[in-house]
C-alpha cells in the first residue's frame, strides 16, 4: 500500500479563459494533518471542490487510495471514505444534534418505506446500533449536553464540531476541512484542534486542511502547502512556510511572518 492516500497529478479547472487551478500536483500522506494556505483566488476552494467530486476537472488526475477517482461525483466518494466539511456549516437545522449524525450513514435498512414494515425489527436493531454510535460521538466532541438540542440553535463552532462528527458516523478515511476555524471563537477553535487531533492519534484519520489563520496552521499541520495561482508555490513545515522568500511575498507578508492571521 502506498504511503501517499490522496495525490493530484497535474489537475486543471478553467472557467472560461481563466485557470481556477493550473497543473496542481501534491501529495498527502497516510496519517497526517496536511495544511494548504494561500491568498484569496489562489485555488484552494477549487482544488478541493475538484477532489470531492463536486466539480469536473478540465484535465489531470486525482488518485484517492491508489484507484484514480478524478470526476466521480460526491455521493460515491463518501462511500470510499472521503468526505469533507465547508467553509459554511449544512446542518438539518430542525432535527436535533442526535438526528443529525443518525442521518450520516447510508442504504439505511429503513430508508425503504416497505422495510419499515416487513422488517421492523432489523430496522429498530440498525436504528439503535447507530443511535449508540451517535451517542459516542458526541461524548468524544463534548458535545453531550447539546445531544437533543436543535442543530440550527447551535454556534458556529459548534456546528463545526457537528460536522466534524458526521465524519465519525462512517468509515471516514480522508476528511477535507474547509476553513474550519471561519467564524469561531478562540475558545471553540481550541476545542475543534483538539478534536481534529484526537482523531488524527487515536483513531488513524488523515486531514487535509485549508485554512488561513496561521497560528492555528501552526499547531495542527505538518507538511503545509502553499498555492498561489492555481498551483502549489512551496511545500514545508509551518517554520519552513514562514521563512520562505516566496511565501512571504505572494501570502504572508512581511507583517505576519510570526504568526500573525493572514
């Protein structure tokens, strides 16, 4: 089995004339918390977009678990065990935290409506098998107290920590976080880090990460990759990445070259 779970050989998106990403390649190791950065508009949105299937590529591969995946739309790839988180939470505001995480699983035996009836007691048996599960996850993210709360009443971050856990619903290989700290309090932001780390140690999950607070960059990820343009610029680890030359002129700045939010 290769070291590598995800790698990007020379994968393009054009809208029109322009290249969103121009022959990205990089790689992601089994077992890591990977970090990209990059300005605004350098592709990182895209390229994930591009690997989760919800964009089709103009050209170039992406090779999840050594089977080439490029162009197999989402709800496929959930079922390979990659997933990923957005930017903006999509929780079921109605149904409560519980619900919410009871949802994840897949080809649910009382999914059909005839099952229901002729198999009720398969169905209740699953049913609770994955209500035990749910329970689990949220001890794991501290979440029990908020377990039969309403998603939509939730905070920011703790509709991130509900996303988090939807991962932990299904045999979650790959997790692709889309700025996960965007609109989190400190307070929650440490809480999801720990999460993600806890993960990432004790239950073997590799994270591919975007985000743009370096601090926390800083203490979650290693390697962390830097686009620019649509391609990656530099691959490091965060001390590397803030020393870099080009870096510190195409992102960081000179300003925020110890740490500072970029």
């Amino acid at each position: 089995m290769s070291d590598n779970i995800l790698e990007i050989n020379e994968l393009s998106k054009y809208f029109g004339g322009l290249a969103a990403v121009s022959d990205c390649s990089l790689k992601v190791k089994r077992g890591t918390i990977t970090g990209i950065i990059g300005p605004n508009g350098s592709g990182k949105t895209t390229l994930f977009n591009l690997i989760a299937g919800n964009l089709k590529s103009s050209s170039g591969d992406v090779i999840f678990n050594e089977e080439n995946i490029t162009d197999i739309p989402a709800h496929e790839l959930f079922g390979k065990g990659l997933l990923r988180t957005f930017q903006i939470a999509h929780e079921f505001s109605n149904l409560s935290v519980l619900e919410n995480l009871m949802m994840v699983p897949a080809n649910q035996t009382g999914e059909t409506l005839l099952n229901a009836f002729i198999k009720p007691s398969i169905v209740k048996k699953e049913e609770e098998q994955i209500r035990v599960k749910a329970y689990e996850v949220v001890e794991f993210l501290n979440l029990k107290h908020l377990a039969n709360e309403r998603a939509g009443n939730l905070s920011g971050g703790q509709k991130k920590l509900l996303e988090l856990g939807r991962t932990m619903m299904v045999d979650a290989k790959l997790v692709l976080l889309d700025e996960v700290g965007a609109g989190v309090n400190r307070t929650l932001l440490k809480d999801l880090g720990t999460a993600i780390l806890k993960l990432n140690k004790e239950k073997n999950y590799t994270f591919c990460m975007i985000e743009h607070d370096m601090d926390f960059i800083s203490r979650m990820c290693d390697p962390v990759i830097v686009m620019a343009e649509g391609s990656v610029l530099f691959e490091g680890t965060s001390d590397e990445v803030k020393k870099n030359e080009k870096v510190i002129e195409s992102y960081l700045g000179r300003s925020n070259v110890t740490g500072d939010k970029a």
